[in-house]
C-alpha cells in the first residue's frame, strides 16, 4: 500500500475510534444527565475486615521433637503454632534467614527426626 492510501486510512480508523468513545465531557463541573427511570445503584459492600495475621506459636509444637517429620506430622505442626507456613530444613541445608513471623522451621537430623521447632 503506498503511503497516500495508507494516510487517509489511518485517519479514518482514528476517526472511527474516537467516534466510539461516547460524548465528549468538558470542565470539571460537567455533568451527564440520569434518565429518572433508571435503575438505582446497588448499597456499596463493605470490604470484610482484614484477617489477623497468623503468628508461629513454637512453643505449641514442641511435641512433635523426636518424631519422624512425614506429611502429616508437619501438617500437625503447623496447624498447633497457627503458622502461615512451614519449613523443614535438613542437616547443611541452606536457607533464607529472613524472618517471617508467620513461619514454623523444624529441624530434622538425618533420619528425618525433629530436632527443633522455632519461629525464626
């Protein structure tokens, strides 16, 4: 398409585009007008009141030392220190030391025993 035919094209796509817009409103005091019978808009809905934030509970885990660290184990774990999350971590293992007030970490031994529940 050469660009004689290409220009007068575009401009009429704008043109097409903007024509889709609706009116066009002018100043910050303009209005556009509400048919009276138009329907009311819904009551707005409060948003539900933000959740506690969950805090790791070691103390409530202390059981669990001692004991193999299976699935249902860690489950346990981190339902009873009402943490967010749970992280096992293995002898030399590396990890984050950030603190997250919401995590429970258990330390296994080799034979995947608990060895520490703490929130650190």
């Amino acid at each position: 398409m050469t660009p004689t035919v290409r220009f007068p094209l575009m401009i009429a796509a704008l043109l097409a585009v903007a024509a889709c817009g609706g009116p066009a409103v002018s100043g910050p005091a303009a209005t556009v007008p509400v048919p009276a019978d138009a329907p009311t808009p819904p009551e707005t809905i409060a948003a539900p009141a933000e959740e506690t934030a969950m805090t790791c509970q070691a103390d409530k885990g202390q059981w669990a030392i001692g004991q193999i660290a299976d699935e249902a184990l860690v489950a346990k774990v981190k339902a009873d220190t009402t943490s967010e999350s749970v992280r096992v971590i293995k002898p030399d293992m590396m990890v984050t030391m950030d603190y997250r007030e919401d995590r429970v970490n258990l330390d296994v031994d080799a034979d995947n025993r608990v060895t520490a529940v703490r929130c650190t």
